[in-house]
C-alpha cells in the first residue's frame, strides 16, 4: 500500500510550484496538531533534501515546534537555517537557537538576521545580540541590533555605530533612539568629517522626519554648513510645511550646499514667507530653477520677488534668460519687457532684442514676427516660429491662438528643425486655448509636419505629446472636439511612422482614455497585421503599460505578433505577453507548445524555471528546436533561478543534459564552461562537476572551481577545492574556497583549511587565514598567531596574519600579534593601515598606543609611517606623542622624518582642537630659524615654512586650524621676513559666513601688505578665491566686508576692496549699495586703487 508520504508527494508533482506550495499549505493546516501529520513529517524527513524542505514548510505551517526543534540539530546548513526561519516566524523560544549559534554558518547566520528583522522579534534579538557579539564579532551584532528592543538599542549603539552598514532600518524601529544618537554625533563631529557622517545618516533622517520634524531640521542647518544635504530632497516639502523659515536658511546658506532642496510641493510650502526671504531663496538657486520657483508662487510676491533679483542692468545676459519673464503676469511682463529693450546695450544683441520682443502684446509683436517666419534666412525662421507662436499663446486668448495658427500654413514647407521646435511651442500650449476652429487648423499642421519626407523621430514625439494633451483635456473638460483632434494627430501619425513613440503615454492619459487611442490606431494595427507587421500594436501596448491589457483587440494584436517571422519583434510580443498576470498561464503556455524554443527568450524562462515549473518537463523531454535556437546558442536552456521550487525528478533530467553538453568535447569550450557553471546550482551535481577538474583545458577546470563553491555540499566540496588550491594555487580555486566555507560551520573550518595552512605557499596560506578570520572561525587568532611566529616566515604571509586581526579584536591574542607588529619591519605597516573608523571606539585609545609606539620605533620606515598614521588618532592618544613630534621637527640634525612630524601635527590639530602644540612647534622653529649647518641652507626656516603652508592648507575645512592659522599669524606678524606667511595665514582664516571675521582677517593682512612688494598679494588671493568661496545666494553677507575694507587705510586693503566691490556686482547685480562702494574705490587717494576701480564698469557697452 502507498505510503502518506508517496501519495502526498505524487499528487503534487506535476502541479506548479505555486500550486503545490498552496496544496501542502492545506494538507499541513488540515492536519494540525495529529499524529498522522507527525508520521507524515517523520516519513518526509527520512528522504531527500527535497522531502525534508516540504516537512519543514509543513511544519511552519501546522506549527509543529517538536519536528522544528529536531530540525535545529541537523548538520546540513540549508535545512537548519529554514528551520531556524520557521522557528522565528513560531516565535518558539529563542533559547534553542541561542545553543546552537556556534555551529551556524555564514549564510545560515544571514538568514537568521533576515528572521529577526521581519516581525517583532525583539525579545529573540535581545538574547542573541550579546553571544553573537562575542561569537562573531561587531559588524554582525550590528545586523541584530535594529530588532532588539529600544532600551537594548540605545545602550549598544554608542559601541556599535561604527559597524552598522545601513542606518535606514533602526531608525524606522528606533527613531527617537536613533535621533539622540545622531545628536551626540553631530556635537563631536568634525567639519572634515560631515561629509561622511551625513552620508551614513541622510537616508535614515528620512524617515526620522516623518515624526521628529524639528530635530531632523535643526540637524540639517548644521549639516548644510559642511556637506550637500540634497539627499533630504525627498523630504523637504514635509519639513517646510513645518517650519518654511527654518528650511529657507538651509536653502540660502552660504555654502551653497542647500540650493539642491527643489520641487513644487517644497515651493509651495515656502509661499508663506516674506517678500524678501523669497527673493533670497530665489537668488541662491541655479538658472534652471529660477523659472520653476517664481512659477510656484501666486502673482503678488512673484512680481516682488522678481523685482529683488533682476535689478542687474547688464540682465540679461543672453536669450535664454529672458524665459524668466514668461512667469509674470501679462502686464508686468510687458512692462519689464520694453524696459529691457529701451537699454542700449540690449540693441547690440539680436537674440535679446527677439526674445524680449515675443514678450510684448500681440498688436505690437506679432506683426513683426509674422514677418520674421518670412525670412530668407532658415535659421531666423526656425527661431521666429516658436516665438510667434509663444506669443500669441501669453495672450491667453483663443481667437489670438486661432489667428496665430491661421498663418501657419506654411511650415509643412520648412526643414524637420523648425517643425519640430514649432511642434513642441505647440505641444506646450495649454490645450483649453484652442478653440473648435483652431483644432482643424491644428490637425493640418500636424498632417503636415509628420507627412514630411524628412519628418524625425523628435518630431513626431512632439507630435504624439500634443495629441496625449489634446486628449488628457478633452476627457477632462468632457469637450468631444479635443478628443477627435487627438484622434486624427494619432491617425496621422499612423499614416506616415513608420513606428510612432508612445513612450510614457499612460501617464497623463485619462480614465478609460486608451480604448479611443486604441481605435485610432485600429485601421493601421489591422493593415500591419496582414502584412506581418506589429510595431503600432507593441508600441501602444509598451505605451500603455498595464492599461493595455483592457483592450482585447490589442491583447489579441500582440499575441498574434508572437508568431511574427521577425525574431526581434516576437521576442517583444512574448515580453508583454508574459506581463499580463491574468493571461499569461493561458498564453504562455500555448505559445511554449507550440514552439518550444521561445523557452531561450529571457522572460519564457525566468515565467517557466519559478512559476510555471510544471511545464520544465515539456522543456527537458527533448533538447528544444524552433528558430530561437541558433547553431551559436546550447542546445539546453539555461535557467538562472527557481531551481529549489523544482521537483528532484526535474532536477535529476536537468543535469543530465547539463552534464551531457559539458561532455561534449565536439562543444565549444565557452558553452562547455557555462554548462560546468549551471551544475553548482543543481543540487546533487558535487561528484560530476568534480570530474572536470582534470579537464585539459584552463576553462573547463576553472568552471568547476566555480560551481564547487555554490555547490549544495559544502563540506565535501570544500575539501575538494583545498587539495586542488595546494597543489595549482589556482586563483578560481582560491575564490572559491572563501565562498564555499560561508556554508560550511565555523568550528569545522580550521581542521578543513588546515591544510592550506601547513602548505608552505603564499597565496594558499594568506587565503586560508583571511577566510578563518572574515567568518569569525573559533581559533583564528591561534592561526594567525602561529604562523606569524613562525621562524623565517614569508613576509607576506606575516602581513597576512595581521591584516586578519582586523576581523578578530578586541581577541587577546590579536592584541598581542597587533602589538608585535607595530614595532617589525615587515608588518608594521599593515597595522598602521588600520581606519580609527573601523574599530569599536572603546579600543581605539589602546590602538593609538601602538600607533605612537610604532611613530618612536628607531626603524626610520617604521618611524615615518607611524608618524603618518599619528595624525588620524591623535584624538586618542598621550600628550608624549605630541613632544616626540615636535621633537623630532624641531631637531636640526633630524633630516628624514621633520616633514612628516610636522604634516600630522597639524592633522592632530584638526582632530583634537589642541592649538598649543602647533604653537610651540612655531616658536621653537621661529628660535632656530638663523641657524647655519653645513651644506644646508638655513633648515628652520623652511621647516617654519613648510608648517605655515601646512597649516594654511588645512584651514578651510577645520575651525581648531584657523584658530591655528590666526594665532601663527599673530606671530609672525612681529617678524617682517615672515609677512609674506603671515599674510597667507590670515586669508587662509576667512570664511564669508562670518562677515566681521573676514573684514578683520583681510585688513590684517593688507597692514603687512602695506608698504612692501607685497602689496597687490591679498588683492591677488581674494581674486583667485573669490568665484569658488564667496557666498552664491546673497549681497548681505559679502557687502559688510566690502565695506569695511573701503573704510580701512591703507593701498592694501583699498585693493582688496575693489576686488570684493567688482566681484559682488557682477555677481549679486549693481545695486545702489555696490554702486556706491565703486564710487567711493575712483576717488581713493592712492592712483593705483583709483586705476583698479576704474577697471570695473557697472554696465557693458
């Protein structure tokens, strides 16, 4: 009699994988809780993988935790990490894991993370963090923290922020946790380093601005002094419905950093703010958002705000500027329109002079444009013929409209250019201007244009955005007049394309719009289709998206077009019929019958290999023929997914044939290797794909390294590839030997690498001890420390075993190997390498000990290195560091190391905000700066220098070395042979934000300048500084320094003010204020201020 277990397994066999799923679902739910369901799991269980992932679905499902605990001791990983999936989604007791979480792979590691972040599994992670911490190290207990609890999360993430990948899903679970701790961050951050922290933390305050909208806009007003916070795009409408002011400053800050916040709904959420804040806001965005942003604001303070930002005389600058004015109202913009023209500089520029004239009232422009499309000239033509018609459409008057198109009769005569910008002035006309009789005007034109011999691609995209518009405002006006136009633009461009572009067409197409595309398209679909022709029918249907599968007649059109003799054109057929879910059993499945090499089209066999596997046996009874299958392709199907979802009797005559074609030595050998590569995704296809390995050919043999690594036995393959990297040190093999052993358990890998160890070869060893270490391997730190012991040892098997105590501290003995390092000659190096960043910051002092131990090594190349590296960890380091520095910079008769001493004391600096050092360092040098050695010429001095350059580099992005930089220019300043430096160091401290700062620091500087040959040098800086540094967005902050340097003494400092007086009005617009500041400049009493003045013009000639 057939066992329960047989009979179950029979019925569902040639059933879909879906189908079968949801049958066993039933079965195990039915069951529940009955010995029968037990007897069923336990025969199961007594059979194949295959048979052992049903009972554990079945399980899940009838929630039996007795099978499911038996499961968890299972040694094949593949079925322990689904029964440990199950056994979370039971949410039985997490204990049973927690026992089990040395022996866990890798990847079975990752799946149980996976099961603790879906559900509320919170009081599971809270057990597990800590033993996994321990286990496995921080980079994994941060993929648990984001499920624990939120008392654990905001006791371990001081410890564990550094290690977390992604900050996106703590704070959808733990915002408010998340948000202090980003607040903590943002306190001790340096400004070099926000960049980075708002990298790592902008996608999470996303979603933290959702409920904490305050806090995230306070942190981003800090954020937006250092670094871009466009990431916060997406969010900045919501965060300035909140508080518009408070998002108006991020977007007018001085560093320009916040002009990427744009988008209507932020726009429209700014309206509330005052006349001049808008025009602020407006004056920090780029050209192309200009327009946008005066758009979105209703007529009153749109007139104000334009006003504010257009005062330049010398606006504007060229034609495409003069769109600005397109956004005003129709008198307004007349208004500053003749203004422009009446300027004599503007009748020097034609393109000016016709783009302000298309902005005047129709009675006084039109004519003249009219006559404009006229022209000899093509090129005045194809540039008269959007302006006309532009003009007439800012009149908003349909009979104006009906006019302007009356005398476009001509332009099916021009060349493709000039219809198709005039096409797309028309395409951009608000649809309710045309009248009824403009709409037949308007069909002609179209006819016209798209009729053309010479007719593009662009134009008749224009066209088809004119028709979609037509039709989006006839549906919602319910006038029937748009529609029909719509229609016969459609038609029209049937008759003449020979594929029309309906790309995006559903977007803006209304409600049960696309059945009267469809039947303007009918007749031409109808006539391609009896010649064998289908682009129409898959252009719509790839037009219409998910819309066209509510038009039969055209589902049908593309279902036809599958039989279509073009291989391209059925290929396309195939793809669209396979996206409509509701027809696509049916079809697929006829169209796989009745030619079974469509199974080689990408989309049939992605829909076969995971939905439709019943059909896998039509696939594999016979190598499939049909004109998909070409001499140069397989004779099999490669499927690349599904395989698990595969019944074993599948996958037994699949690998058959796979094996077959890698066999075939008459195949070419790239077909043969694909095939090798197919096996390791079969389960039980280990022992065949290990026959290739003495395959003659490299190819051959490097395709089963490849498939070994994913192959379902792990262990055995592993071992395999082990014998073969000792003895080919293959590269493939190497590879493979890492990716194979994240399925294989921790405590079983050092006995399994063992070998490769002991192989007396680099590349083996420095493997083996890099995948020991990366998956966390019980006595990792035993093996690295034994091999780095090891008398006589291969340098680079030395470095290898330190470099994998990265994965393994704060382990005592990857200390002691870390501390050994830090004072050899071969290794130090690798441990000096290491990022503070990507260390637990409880173990960054100890590390910054043997980072200074290295820096006083009497090894010079371990010394400079060391040095170097100082610099990064200084935050954590003793003051002894600090006097070995400085030291070592200031003794004469140290030639080799001063430089570097001197570079990271300014990098500690930066880091620990300790100016006095480099104070020190200053004064001992400015002591010995007349000291004369023997052939060598005057070394303090240029070790001075060289500091005073060092500093004067760092300063822009780091407040404790302009701090630096002003107090070392304070002192040299005492010293005339040192103004040069000193006057470097002053305009290195200015920041524009900070306008009483910057006037003092440049009239500092200009007072050294002064009197000397230096006295064109501050000028000559601020020149060079000026365009990349100064504030983009307003006058205020630039103004006050400009003045302040008109009101200082000196030819230095009347220079300097020139130089801010041109460029802030060429930059913000010669206002009064500016205009004012020049004059003041002309009549300074020194010639060559007055000369430098007089060089500036407020207005081109």
């Amino acid at each position: 009699m057939e066992s329960a277990a047989t009979a179950l397994l029979s019925h569902v066999e040639r059933i879909s994988a879906p189908a079968r799923e949801r049958e066993l679902a039933l079965t195990a739910h039915s069951a529940a809780g009955t010995p029968e369901l037990d007897a069923l799991l336990s025969e199961l269980s007594s059979r194949g993988r295959y048979e052992v992932n049903i009972a554990i679905g079945m399980a899940r499902v009838a929630g039996t935790a007795e099978y499911l605990r038996a499961m968890l001791d299972s040694h094949d990983q593949e079925v322990l990490a689904r029964s440990i999936a199950a056994w979370l989604h039971l949410d039985l007791e997490p204990q049973a894991i927690l026992d089990r979480l040395p022996r866990l792979s890798y990847r079975t590691r990752n799946t149980l993370y996976r099961s603790l972040r879906h559900g509320n599994r919170q009081a599971a992670a809270d057990l597990l963090l800590p033993e996994v911490r321990k286990q496995f190290g921080d980079t994994e207990a941060a993929r648990v923290l984001p499920a624990c609890s939120s008392e654990i999360v905001a006791t371990e993430l001081p410890t564990l922020d550094y290690a977390i990948g992604s900050w996106t899903t703590i704070s959808r679970r733990h915002t408010e946790v998340f948000l202090d701790h980003v607040d903590v961050l943002a306190k001790t951050t340096l400004e070099s380093d926000w960049a980075r922290l708002w990298a790592r933390v902008a996608p999470a305050l996303r979603w933290a601005s959702l409920e904490f909208p305050d806090r995230v806009l306070h942190l981003m007003r800090q954020a937006v002094v250092y670094t871009p916070v466009t990431q916060m795009r997406a969010v900045a409408a919501h965060l300035a419905r909140f508080n518009p002011d408070g998002v108006a400053d991020v977007v007018v800050d001085p560093s320009g950093h916040g002009t990427g916040l744009v988008g209507r709904q932020l726009w429209k959420a700014l309206r509330p703010l005052p006349d001049d804040r808008l025009a602020s806001v407006s004056r920090a965005y780029p050209t192309q958002y200009k327009r946008a942003f005066l758009a979105s604001l209703p007529p009153t303070p749109r007139n104000a705000v334009f006003d504010a930002i257009h005062s330049d005389p010398n606006w504007p600058a060229d034609s495409t500027q003069v769109s600005v004015l397109d956004v005003l109202p129709p008198a307004e913009r007349i208004t500053h329109a003749r203004k422009y023209l009446a300027r004599e500089n503007i009748s020097e520029s034609p393109d000016i002079q016709f783009a302000l004239a298309a902005r005047l009232p129709w009675k006084e422009a039109g004519p003249t444009l009219l006559e404009a499309t006229y022209l000899h000239d093509p090129e005045s033509r194809g540039f008269a013929y959007p302006v006309y018609i532009t003009i007439a459409a800012a009149t908003r008057k349909p009979d104006v409209v009906y006019e302007m198109l009356g005398h476009l009769a001509r332009l099916k005569s021009e060349r493709d250019s000039t219809r198709r910008e005039a096409l797309r002035s028309l395409a951009d006309i608000s649809p309710h201007l045309y009248s009824l009789g403009s709409l037949s005007h308007l069909v002609e034109i179209v006819r016209g244009a798209v009729g053309a011999r010479d007719c593009s691609t662009q134009s008749r995209r224009e066209a088809t955005r004119l028709a979609s518009r037509l039709l989006v405002w006839g549906d919602q006006s319910g006038q029937s007049g748009h529609i029909d136009a719509a229609i016969n633009c459609l038609r029209a461009l049937s008759h003449s394309a020979d594929e029309i572009d309906f790309d995006d067409f559903d977007r803006n197409l209304p409600k049960d719009a696309e059945q009267s595309v469809f039947e303007a398209l009918a007749t031409r679909i109808a006539q391609e289709g009896r010649h064998e022709e289908y682009n129409t029918a898959l252009s719509l249907s790839e037009g219409l998206g998910k819309r066209a599968w509510n038009i039969p007649s055209l589902e049908l059109a593309v279902l036809n077009a599958c039989n279509a003799h073009d291989n391209d054109v059925a290929r396309r057929a195939i793809a669209l019929t396979l996206a409509n879910r509701a027809s696509r059993d049916r079809n697929g499945e006829a169209i796989l019958r009745r030619d079974p090499s469509t199974i080689a089209i990408a989309e049939m066999h992605a829909w076969v290999s995971t939905v439709r596997t019943d059909l896998v046996d039509k696939v594999l009874e016979s190598p499939p023929s049909g004109r998909f299958r070409t001499t140069d392709e397989p004779l099999i199907p490669y499927f690349a997914d599904g395989f698990r979802r595969w019944t074993p009797r599948q996958l037994e005559t699949y690998a058959n044939l796979v094996v077959h074609t890698a066999k075939n030595s008459h195949a070419p050998v790239a077909e043969r290797a694909s095939s090798i590569r197919q096996l390791g995704k079969l389960p039980g296809t280990r022992r065949v794909t290990t026959e290739f390995l003495n395959d003659p050919e490299p190819e051959i043999r490097d395709a089963a390294l490849t498939a070994l690594a994913t192959t379902d036995q792990p262990l055995a393959a592993l071992r395999t590839l082990t014998k073969y990297a000792m003895s080919e040190s293959s590269p493939t093999a190497l590879e493979s030997v890492g990716r194979c052993a994240e399925s294989v358990s921790p405590t079983m890998l050092s006995n399994e690498l063992l070998p490769l160890l002991n192989s007396n070869r680099v590349a083996p060893t420095n493997r083996a001890l890099h995948v020991l270490a990366r998956l966390r391997a019980p006595d990792a730190a035993d093996a690295a420390g034994w091999m780095w012991h090891i008398p006589n040892e291969h340098p680079a098997i030395r470095r290898a075993a330190v470099a994998s105590c990265r994965w393994l501290v704060p382990d005592e003995k990857a200390w002691a190997l870390y501390e050994s390092a830090s004072t050899d000659h071969d290794t130090a190096n690798v441990m000096l390498g290491v990022d503070p960043e990507t260390l637990a910051p409880q173990l960054r002092p100890q590390f910054a000990k043997l980072v200074a131990a290295a820096a006083a090594s009497p090894n010079q190349e371990i010394a400079r290195n060391g040095m170097a590296a100082l610099g990064r960890w200084s935050l954590w380091d003793s003051a002894d560091s600090v006097e070995m520095l400085i030291e070592t910079a200031t003794n004469l008769e140290q030639t080799s190391l001063w430089r570097v001493a001197i570079t990271s004391l300014v990098a500690g600096t930066s880091t620990t905000s300790e100016v006095a050092p480099l104070l020190t360092l200053a004064d001992g040098l400015l002591h010995l700066q007349d000291t004369e050695i023997a052939n060598r010429d005057v070394p303090g001095r240029q070790r001075l220098g060289t500091l005073c350059l060092e500093v004067a580099g760092s300063a822009a992005q780091s407040h404790p070395i302009r701090k630096a930089a002003a107090a070392l220019a304070d002192r040299l300043a005492q010293e005339p042979l040192w103004h040069w430096y000193a006057i470097d160091l002053y305009l290195s401290t200015i920041r524009w934000d900070e306008p009483e700062h910057a006037a003092q620091s440049i009239v500092r500087a200009a007072a050294l300048a002064d009197g000397t040959g230096l006295v064109g040098y501050p000028a000559q800086v601020l020149n060079a500084r000026l365009p990349a540094e100064t504030p983009a967005t307003t006058t205020e902050r630039l103004l006050p320094i400009a003045q302040a340097l008109s009101d200082a003494d000196g030819v230095s400092a009347g220079l300097s003010a020139v130089e801010l007086i041109g460029h802030g009005g060429d930059t913000f617009g010669w206002t009064d204020d500016w205009r004012t500041l020049l004059q003041k400049a002309r009549a300074h009493s020194d010639i060559d201020v007055q000369r430098a003045a007089m060089d500036i013009y407020t207005t081109n000639e």
